[in-house]
C-alpha cells in the first residue's frame, strides 16, 4: 500500500501561532505538527529538516484553481526532483473528507500526500485565507520563505498559455542559494476556506467546566503523583504552565499516546481525542490558557495510585530480583518462578506491577510445563502466554466466559527487557493473577504474526515487511499488538477472505516504541474459515529518523531494540471449540505461522522458490510426492504432515539415544 513516511518518515505542513493573549505571537515560522493524509499515512513537517526546501499547495475539493493549478505544482516538483526539494498538499475544508479527497485526487492525477486538517487548527495557525496559495518553507528556520501563488498563469475564469513569472520555483532557488526571496507575499487566486471557529472569543472556554474534565478523562490516569506522565495534572497553575507543551504535543500526535487510525476501528479504552476536542483544547490554549470561574477540579480530586486496579489478586507472584547496571546493554532475561499450585487453576484475568519503571521496558509473562526442554525455557517460548506488560498495558482482562488453563505444577517464565537509564537500581517486578471460580466456556486462545527472516536495507526510509496467519476454522478476534523496535514508523492489519476481499481493520500510522498499545475490539470481529490476518510493518531505516542506531545497517530480526521485529499479536477464540471439547492443534498452528512468514505471495502455498534452503536439501527428490495435490506449491496441511514427521524422528531419536545412555 503506497504510503508517505510516517510518524518518523512524514511530512510537511505548517502552523502559526496566533494570540499575543496566550503568549504566540503572529509569526512567520512554522511549528512542527502531523498530519494524516488521504491514505491514512502520517507525515510529520519536521521530519524533513535536512531538505533544501518544503512546498505545500492548499488543495479543496471541487475548486477550480487547484485543479488547473495541478499540472504546474506537479511540473514545479519534478524539476526538483533531485534537489532535495519536498513537496506535499494540504487540505483544511470543513466539507470534504479523507475518502472524497482520496477520490478527488485518483481523479485527477494526484500523486502526492494530501494532509487532511480535519480540525483545522494547522490551518488557522497558518492564516489560511484560500485554495491554490502556495506555501514555500526553509527547514533551516522553518519559516514561511514565501506564500502566493505557483506563478502567474491562473486568475480567475482567465487563464495563460504558459506562465511569465515564476513565483514559487525563484523562492525555492532563493533558498537553495542562500537568499532572500525578493516577494515575500503575493495574493493567490483560489476558493476560499471557511475557519468558523478562528475569529470566536475562545477566552470563554471554561477551563472549569469543559479543559479540567476533559483533562481527567483522557490525561490524569498517566500524569498524576506516581503515575507514568513526568509530571502532574494537580492544578489550573500546573496545567497553565505546561500549556505551550501540551499545544505541540498533540499537534504532533504525541499525546494522548493512542496512535489508531481514528477512521478504522473502534477500540475498547480508546483515549484519544476527538476532533472537536484537540479543537478546545488548542484554541483554549492559544487564547491564553484562561483560569476563568469557578472550581478547580483537578485541585480537588487526585487520582490514587493503585497497585491492583483490578482488585486483590488470587494469586501475587514476586519476579526474581534483577540489578540493572548504570550503563550498557542488558541481555533479555529470562527467570522463572515454580508453580506453587498444586491443582490446575483457570487465569480470568492479570495484572503486571512493574519494579522500576524508568528500566522495565517490557515484560512477557505466561508458563512452561514441567517437560518443556531447557532450550524453550532459555529462549523465552511459553507454553501458555498470560500477558504482555509496557507501560499503557498493564492489566488485562480476558473476554467474558474464556480463560487460559494452568496446570499444576511447571513453572511461571518471564521475558524481561530492561533499559538502564544512567543509575544502578534493582527491579523487583511482580504478577498478580485472577482466577475463575468456575470453569470457563471456552479458551482464550493468544498467538501472532511473526517473521524471523525480515532484512531491512541500508538507508531505506519505507521499507515493508508482511506476514499472515491463516484461519483454518471460524473464529472470533478480539485485539490486537502491533510491535516494532526503533526504526518501526507505521503498522497495519488486514483481513484477506475467502472471497477474495480485503478489509484493513487496524492501521497505527504513526507508531511509537514507546507505547505498546493493545487494541481490543469494542465488537469482535468474526472470521469465516479460511481467513487470513495479513499483518504489515513499516520500517525507517534512513538517517531522518531519530531514533535509527545505525542507518549503514542491513538490519535483521533480533530481540534487542537496535534489531527488529515482525511482530503482530493477537487473541481469538474458535467458534466451535469449548473447554470440554478443545480443537486447537498446536503443532498445526506453528506450522501455520511458519507458512505465514515463507510465503511471499500470500497465495496459500509455498513454492520452490520460497522455500529455505535447508528445506530444499531434505526434498530435492521428494517435492512432488510431498505436494499431494499437485498444484505447485505446500500448502499448510502438506508442511504440517512435513512437521510432524519431523517431529516423530526427533522424539524417536530423543528415546534411542536415552536408551543408549
């Protein structure tokens, strides 16, 4: 799916800030934001800070301008084209949408992100007046180089032949070169931009009434005494202080830190804000951030830490002590604690109490039977996963008449990821799990998408990776984990049925390392038999992302964070499987996943071509005989009866040489 970059590998746009009242002054140079384009792909403006210059075009739907305007904007960025020179459309209109810009631009040859300021406030702060106006910026200062029209062909129901004068493409040479643009300014022709809420009186905006309850809900359980946020949402003085930060972070989309597609999907938990809210919020904060009347609710009710929000666990078990140095790189860990349970129980639910947050960057949590080989053990694999902890996922409540059956004895295994942070500390995490009083109806079935073979090229700033998991029987989804390391901008989930349609039902254009958010469906999403979960990352490899260790690395799969993964969790039950009588094959849904990440071209089958060497070797006389229906390729049943001979030889080999000892 052709994107932009995204949260790292974005774009450009602009915004002024208004208000000497709030403290912006009217100025020329832009503040960073992001945006979504009519694909649904983050663009950052700031991102592109080492480009020679940044053009953006105001687009509306319908106008007659832009649309004449088009073939000299698209001619402007193909002459810059090995210039460094970036070029991006901007669509503030109060009527039009992402899909009608989508269609606008399909029909007509738009080939170039269009950021849709769906609330407007980039575009009031850039005073906006009309469409077609051209907007030339300096990365080096941000500032407005110039602004007008891309040169003198259009005026209104009249024009040229060809263009006399050159207005956008002598400001982008003035740049280049160093110079003042000699017209700064010039009138653009074009239709104009309704901004209905730019000239209201927003120092009405109750603080007490409509900024502090609307902080409580979507910011206070993070930044309060103890919690996650750096600093506390205790008071108006508080709040007004960090006003001009919070104005550029949810500009920038960096907070609230909820990073759905706001148009997929709707999502149990969800604390982003609305369009009419980040409104408010920044129109409040531009107005001078008033106290106005009345009380101040966040002085007058603290959110309380607690450490079981799900309530007292049936069961707390206290993660093995682990000192964190100073500096350097810890390896994963992987400690384990004995089941102290002597009967087989049924986990309803968890919660992960983290020791040291400043070093916990994550923790897996889930068991390990008692014959489970030293080597999975060492590695991490579970036998029964429980929960994923990082910070915004802390508890977990499975979905109402499932849950995850331990057995009596084997052991609790822990992945552990800890960042040192510049002191030594030592970790004392723990896990509190929650117990059914009754046998559930039906398992809680966890597993993922995954490819161990990914290779990311050298300075590559949008690179894809996919793998699927292919649904052999009906079942029901019910959230999903999208995880990358560093270099991970922009993630998706698709379904791919049986009739040949396609429906993107998660896409997290702007994903943060950060937050490992687990997004669970408000309706769980039904699949027929014969579905698969497509799941895609994309990665930026290129020296613009700041977060890239290394951008003159070939970057592998690998558990630390310089490294990456191909990694989409998710949670199903199957429609016809009960805890009386299960149906999930193990061994099949590992063969399953295995298929998931060789087959290149998602048809269902592997070919030659796409098989591993090692795999070539063992069935360079026999690939026929084992493809059964003769169709070219394995498909998922044929590796399967491959896996469990496989896996017969091994158990058998495993006896002989027990016997032999």
């Amino acid at each position: 799916m052709p994107r932009i970059l995204l949260s790292k590998v974005l774009t450009p746009v602009l915004a002024v800030v208004l208000t000497t009242l709030a403290g912006f002054a009217h100025a020329s140079r832009v503040d960073n934001f992001v945006l979504l384009d009519q694909h649904g792909d983050a663009h950052e403006l700031y991102y592109h800070k080492d480009a020679a210059a940044v053009v953006l075009m105001i687009q509306g739907n319908g106008c007659p301008i832009v649309r004449n305007a088009l073939p000299d904007f698209k001619a402007l960025r193909d002459a810059y084209a090995e210039q460094n020179v970036r070029f991006l459309m901007l669509n503030a209109n109060l009527q039009d949408t992402r899909e009608s810009i989508r269609a606008e631009a399909e029909k007509y040859g738009v080939d170039m992100p269009i950021l849709n300021d769906e609330s407007q406030i980039i575009g009031e702060s850039l005073d906006l007046v009309r469409t077609g106006e051209v907007l030339v910026l300096n990365p080096k200062t941000w500032e407005i180089a110039y602004r007008g029209p891309v040169n003198d062909r259009l005026v209104y129901e009249r024009q040229l032949d060809e263009a006399k004068a050159h207005y956008a493409a002598d400001a982008i040479d003035a740049i280049m070169q160093g110079q003042t643009v000699a017209t700064a300014r010039r009138e653009a022709v074009g239709c104009l931009i309704n901004f209905p809420q730019k000239n209201q009186q927003h120092a009405g905006i109750s603080y007490s009434e409509t900024i502090a309850p609307m902080l409580k809900e979507k910011c206070v359980v993070c930044h309060t005494e103890g919690g996650l946020g750096p600093w506390a949402m205790s008071s108006y003085t508080m709040v007004q202080g960090f006003a001009p930060m919070i104005r550029e972070v949810v500009r920038t989309k960096r907070m609230p830190p909820w990073h759905a597609d706001p148009h997929i999907g709707v999502w149990k938990n969800d604390i982003s804000l609305s369009t009419e809210e980040l409104q408010t919020l920044v129109h409040w904060i531009e107005a001078g951030a008033p106290r106005g009347s009345g009380p101040d609710p966040l002085a007058e009710s603290q959110v309380t830490i607690v450490e079981w929000p799900l309530g007292e666990p049936d069961l707390v078990l206290d993660i093995p002590a682990y000192t964190v140095p100073v500096s350097g790189v810890v390896d994963y860990q992987f400690p384990t604690v004995s089941n102290p349970l002597d009967t087989g129980v049924w986990i309803k639910a968890a919660t992960v109490v983290p020791g040291d947050r400043e070093v916990v960057h994550h923790i897996l949590a889930g068991t390990v039977d008692a014959d489970t080989t030293q080597l999975r053990r060492d590695s991490g694999v579970f036998d029964n996963y429980l929960i994923g902890y990082a910070p915004g996922n802390e508890s977990h409540t499975f979905p109402k008449g499932t849950g995850v059956y331990i057995p009596p004895g084997g052991e609790f295994l822990f992945q552990m990821h800890y960042t040192p942070v510049g002191r030594e500390t030592v970790d004392r995490s723990r896990i509190g799990l929650y117990f059914h009083t009754e046998t559930p109806e039906n398992f809680y079935r966890q597993d993922v998408v995954v490819n161990p073979t990914i290779k990311i090229p050298p300075r590559e700033a949008r690179h894809a990776e996919v793998a699927y998991y292919h649904f052999d029987k009906e079942a029901v989804l019910h959230d999903l984990v999208p995880h990358a390391h560093y270099r991970g901008v922009a993630s998706k989930f698709e379904l791919w049925k049986p009739d040949g349609s396609k429906e993107v039902i998660l896409s997290v254009p702007n994903y943060d390392f950060n937050w490992q958010r687990t997004y669970e469906f408000v309706e769980p999403k039904r699949l027929e038999a014969g579905t698969k979960l497509v799941h895609t990352t994309w990665y930026d490899n290129s020296a613009a992302n700041p977060g890239n260790p290394d951008p003159d690395r070939e970057v592998p799969w690998g558990l630390q964070s310089w490294d990456e993964m191909l990694y989409g969790a998710f949670s199903y039950t199957y429609v016809n499987e009960t805890t009386e009588a299960p149906i999930h094959d193990k061994m099949l849904a590992r063969t399953t996943q295995f298929v998931g990440f060789l087959d290149q071209n998602i048809d269902g089958k592997l070919s030659w071509r796409e098989l591993p060497k090692r795999m070539k070797k063992q069935l360079v006389q026999g690939f026929k005989a084992v493809d059964k229906n003769g169709d070219g390729g394995l498909d998922i049943e044929e590796m399967h009866v491959l896996t469990m001979r496989r896996a017969e030889r091994e158990e058998s080999e495993q006896t002989e040489n027990a016997g032999a000892r």
